[in-house]
C-alpha cells in the first residue's frame, strides 16, 4: 500500500483561473426540463465554466500563475520545478510543462515535466512535488492542475456534457525543514480503465475518419469515439467501495482521527456521490466543502478550486488541518493529510 510522509514542505498560496463564459444546466435543451431540474438537484452542477476555442489549459494556469507569483513576491529565478497535471495538454509533443516554463520566463535551472492524469491528479501530483522537494534541494515549486473537459464531451450525451467545467489552478510551494510533514495515501485499479476514457487519438487506437461518427450508445447519449465516454454506475460503485477505506486507512496510519480535520476537501465528482461518502464517515456539513454547484466536475483540479472558492477566507487568515481526497479516471485514487497557515490566495480569475 502506498502510504508515505514528506516532512518540510509547506504549501504557499493557491491561485485559480476560470474561462469568463458561463453555461446554466437549466438551459441544456437536449433533456427535458424535469430531467435538467432532476440533474441540478442530484448530481449538483447548476453552472459551469466553458473555455473558448483555443483557449488551454496552460492558459488558465499561466493567468493563476502569474497573480499568484506577484501577490508571493517570488523572485522567478528561485523555482526550480514546474509540474503540469492534465489530461488536456496543449500538444501531444512537447510537453506542456516546458512550454509553461518559457512563458513563465523561469530559469533554465527550472526542472519541468507533466504527469497525464484525471480526476486524481492534485493529490498525485501534490505528492510528486514534495516527494522532490524533500531533499531541500529544491526549494521553489509550482504545481499546476487542470483541464479543459468541455473539448472532449458531446452536447448530445447527457451522462458527460452537463457535468464539466473548466479550471486551471497553480499551488506554490516552498522548502520548510519546520513544517508539518503531508501524508499520503495513493492507490490504483487499471482493470477499471473503461469507466472513462476517449476510445480514439492516441496511439492504442489512431484517429481515423471513423473516429469522427456520431453514433447513439443509450437513451440521450451520442457521441464519437473522440468523445468521453463516462460509466456512471461504476465509477459511482468504485467510489463507495474505495474512498471511504482509503481515508480510513491514511488516518490510521498517521495516528489521526477526522474529529482532528478541520476540513475534508473531496474531489467534485457529483453531489450524489460525495453526499453519501459525506455520510458514510459521519461528517458534519461543515467540514465539507463545495465547488460543484458554480463550477461542474472539473477534474483534477476540483480539489483546489474548492480550497479557494469555498475555502478562502479560513485558509487565509488561520492555520487548518485538511483531509484532501480524490477519485476517478484510471482508475486512480488517493488521499492527502495537509496542513496550512496563512495561505496567499489571490480571488478566482476570469480568462
């Protein structure tokens, strides 16, 4: 089991930027109107935030990064590694990472690489960064964390196009041999790599004229093979079959309980299904926040983008203990101990 420490790094600020369009479910006219208020109700997106064509997402990170980075005062020749979480890069060569880096104008010294993952990605990637940091060799980083989902879902295919929105966030963070260590807890499951993906354009299947066809699969669902493709009942099974374990099992080994959590952060999955993780671990409300109802499923950077959107106010001004989990694509899952003070925290941006 891949439960691990990093002591001595410390989370700096968090930064976010959203495209400035915005789209109401309750104008979606491919489903009935009974069906759009059920959608609102139950799986809790009522807005969601569409990037306009051509805009990426190291676009919205190069925004969050920029105000980020200014409100810090970081001098940009001291970051040393710029990570790039995404399933939505803007080639598929070069990497991001190194591109972000030019635009950025860091040093040359400036170590940068992408990791391509969902849903997962902020804890994964929060746990790669400090994994590299730990050594105090490293003592700058950015993570950046995002998606631009809208590309790749089929406005006829009710189980997808509803549920995403777009985001790009960046994490600075900084070597500090007096912080508390993160724990981590991360795990996998390939056999369930079907319950999301995009059949076609990469090298397993290469894009052909077929993979354009706009076939029905379902009642309300058509799409192409270059669309995504989304199984609700299983990815909402792994859910509660995996989640609420592994948090358990991360809290065990650290000595923790969730009466000393000030917040569990969950990745923005649905309502449905972080309600009933909500329930099943017997939390109070409070300590769970939320991004869906604004801003849809937006990947790997829902954790984040929660932290600042419903978050702001008491991790700028206090110090908190937070339980960060995400799930989904892959299928990849994990959980992160973390703890904050006085987070630098510039308001959302609009792209």
């Amino acid at each position: 089991m891949a439960i691990f420490s990093f002591p001595g790094i410390r989370i700096s600020g968090l930064a976010a930027a959203v495209p400035r369009h915005v789209e109401s479910n309750a104008g979606y006219r491919w489903i009935s109107k009974k069906e759009r208020e059920s959608l609102m109700k139950n799986i809790g997106v009522e807005t969601r935030r569409v990037a306009a064509r051509g805009v990426t997402t190291s676009d919205l990170c190069v925004t969050a990064a920029e105000r980020l980075l200014g409100d810090l005062g970081w001098d940009r020749s001291d970051i040393e590694l710029l990570v790039f979480v995404s399933q939505s890069r803007d080639y598929l060569v070069p990497t991001t990472a190194c591109i972000v880096q030019d635009r950025l104008q860091l040093p040359h010294s400036c170590m940068a690489m992408d990791i391509g993952l969902g849903c997962s990605g902020y804890v994964y990637g929060l746990s790669s960064v400090a994994g590299m940091m730990q050594s105090g060799a490293i003592r700058k980083a950015l993570l950046m964390v995002g998606d631009i989902s809208t590309l790749t879902t089929s406005y006829r295919d009710k189980s997808t196009y509803p549920l995403f929105g777009d985001v790009g966030t960046v994490t600075a963070l900084e070597f500090d041999p007096g912080a508390p260590p993160m724990h981590f807890n991360l795990q996998t499951d390939g056999s369930g790599h079907k319950a999301l993906m995009i059949r076609d354009g990469g090298a397993r299947n290469v894009m052909s004229r077929k993979s354009f066809d706009i076939k029905k699969v379902g009642d309300g669902i058509w799409r192409s093979r270059l669309h995504l493709e989304l199984d609700g009942i299983e990815v909402f099974n792994f859910t509660l079959r995996e989640v609420a374990p592994n948090l358990k099992k991360l809290l065990a080994a650290t000595g923790g309980s969730l009466d000393g959590i000030d917040y569990v952060v969950f990745h923005q999955a649905n309502r449905l299904i972080n309600e009933t993780l909500r329930k099943m671990l017997k939390l109070d409300p409070a300590k769970v926040p939320y991004s869906i109802r604004e801003f849809g499923n937006t990947s790997g950077a829902s954790v984040p983008l929660t932290m600042i959107h419903a978050l702001k106010d008491q991790l700028r001004s206090e110090r908190n203990k937070l339980l960060l989990s995400a799930f989904g694509v892959g299928l990849s899952w994990g959980s992160a101990i973390v703890e904050t003070e006085n987070l630098c925290i510039p308001d959302i941006l609009e792209v």
